[in-house]
C-alpha cells in the first residue's frame, strides 16, 4: 500500500502559522477535531506530549513525526502541516523542522502504527522532498507528491523497522581495554566483532569479561579464593585480545526477518539482542529493548 493512501486532504494544511513545533502539534490537533468534532484535543495533546518526553520526534532533515497511541482514535490518522519558513525548534541535524506529520493511532495497532512510521521516515530521505512539499500549493497538490514518490508500507513488520543501524564494532585483535571503554562510554553490555570487511564473527559481552576474570568460577562459589582474580585482568587488560575471549555462537537475522520471529528466537536463544546481518556482515543490532521501547511502548 502507498503512504499516499493514509492521506486525507482535510488533515493536511500547507501553511501552519507556528512558532515552535508543539504550536504547529497543535495547530494540526485543531484540524482533527474539526474533521472529528467528538475528538478529545486535549487527550490528543497530552498523548503526544507523553511521548515526546521520551525521546524527541525530530527526524532531521526538516522533517518531524510526533506521534501517539490514544483512545481518542479508532483508527490511523495522520495530518500534515507545512510551516515555509520552519519552526524555530530545529533537527537533530541543526536543519529547521519545516514539515510536521502528527501520526495517530489506536493502542491495539502497533504494526501499523510502526510501518507507517518507517514510510514517514522513507519519504523525509528522498532528497529534495522537503523543498517539494514545502512548495505544496494545496492538501491534493501534497499528497499527489507524496504519492509520486511511491513509498510503500509493508504489510508486515520487520527487523529492518525496529533495529537500530547505529552500531559500534570491535575487530578480533583489539584489547580487552578498548571493549570496556566502549561499554562504559556508550553504556552497551555487549560489543559486536566485525572483520576489516565487516563480516561478523562474533561478540564480547559483559558476562564474557567476567568470565575472562573468574575461569575457575565453579571452585570459587564453594571456595574463597585465596587470590583476587579481578586484580589480574586489571593488570593485563591492554594485552588481551577481544579473540581470546570472544563468544562465536551468536544469534543472527537478516533485516527482512518478522519482527515477531526475531523475538521468539531471543526468548529461545536467552539473549537481550540478536546481531542483524546482509550477507554474513553487520548491518544492524535488534534489542530487546528495541522490542519494548519501538512496539510495545511505541
């Protein structure tokens, strides 16, 4: 389906007059409850606000997506606004917002609701798209861009929508040294291991570092041990390898498994996250926080 068919003509208007974007938020509210006279625009506010407090929606390139599951809706919504000259909030990437798309959606519908979302952020990467629908003479002008743009909302969700594509490697032989300071600089519990052509081999996770400490944990749980242990990797942590320690048997996906099938293979695995590959190299990472914060929480 085409993220032009979400679109109503009497949810868009192509020039808001707001100063910030939570002005333009509710100038956007305000078209809704026009269309939708019985609509709550306050719960519509406090919904989005809600979510915008755990995390900005601001995607950068001039665009933002601030989004909601609320009661007040039966179904997805979504209404645009163009601002010309942009808001004075900004970007990720210092880029004025200029187009706001509120997406709203019932609490039962999260696949939807998050495919839709991936069309959002699909149409904002076309380049020159900001400049075209800000140029937007009319809601059907709008949307006849947006359909021309052909951006395609699958039917399923996936690992591709919900991973995060961020990811922070290490290769086999950097030290035990380099490991730690990238958990603790990017608070990880686990560091994927890439070669110099980014196939994956495997990950050193924290409870790798431990038992790089204790290799004789088994004794020291009846025992005390006479040594302390942790004194040791301390003293040779530049000299150890991330290939002497590294786990080899790690889960993996590709980007166009289900999302739901990446799931019931973490709970079967017992793992917190699963290394999303393209041809046997790291292309992403899923989490089980990725899992709760993306759909559940959305």
């Amino acid at each position: 389906m085409n993220l032009a068919d979400f679109l109503d003509p009497d949810l868009i208007d192509v020039d808001i007059k707001a100063e910030t974007k939570f002005d333009a938020v509710k100038e956007l509210a305000d078209l809704f409850c026009r269309k939708f006279a019985d609509s709550d625009k306050q719960a519509i506010l406090d919904a989005v606000l809600e979510r915008e407090d755990l995390g900005s929606t601001s995607f950068g390139r001039g665009f933002a997506f601030p989004h909601a599951r609320t009661d007040v809706v039966t179904d997805l919504h979504i209404a645009i606004g163009i601002i010309k000259e942009g808001v004075k909030d900004k970007g990720p990437d210092d880029t004025p917002i200029r187009v706001i798309c509120l997406l709203l959606t019932p609490r039962n519908i999260s696949k939807l609701y998050l495919q839709t979302l991936s069309g959002l952020a699909n149409l904002a990467r076309r380049q020159g798209m900001l400049e075209c629908l800000s140029a937007a003479k009319s809601p059907r002008e709008l949307i006849a861009i947006i359909d021309e743009a052909a951006i395609d909302i699958k039917t399923a969700l996936t690992v591709a929508d919900i991973m995060s594509d961020k990811v922070v490697a290490v290769r086999p032989d950097d030290s035990l040294k380099t490991v730690v300071n990238i958990m603790f600089k990017y608070n990880f519990d686990g560091v994927p291991v890439i070669d110099e052509d980014g196939k994956l081999l495997g990950e050193v996770s924290g409870k790798e570092l431990i038992k790089s400490a204790l290799p004789g944990y088994e004794k020291l749980i009846a025992n005390r041990p006479e040594l302390e242990p942790f004194e040791e990797i301390l003293r040779h942590k530049d000299n150890i390898s991330v290939k002497d320690i590294m786990r080899k048997d790690i889960p993996t996906v590709t980007e166009t498994a289900l999302a739901v099938e990446a799931a019931a293979m973490m709970l079967s695995r017992n793992t917190e996250r699963i290394m999303v590959v393209r041809d046997n190299k790291l292309i992403g990472i899923l989490a089980a926080s990725d899992i709760i914060l993306k759909i559940i929480r959305g």
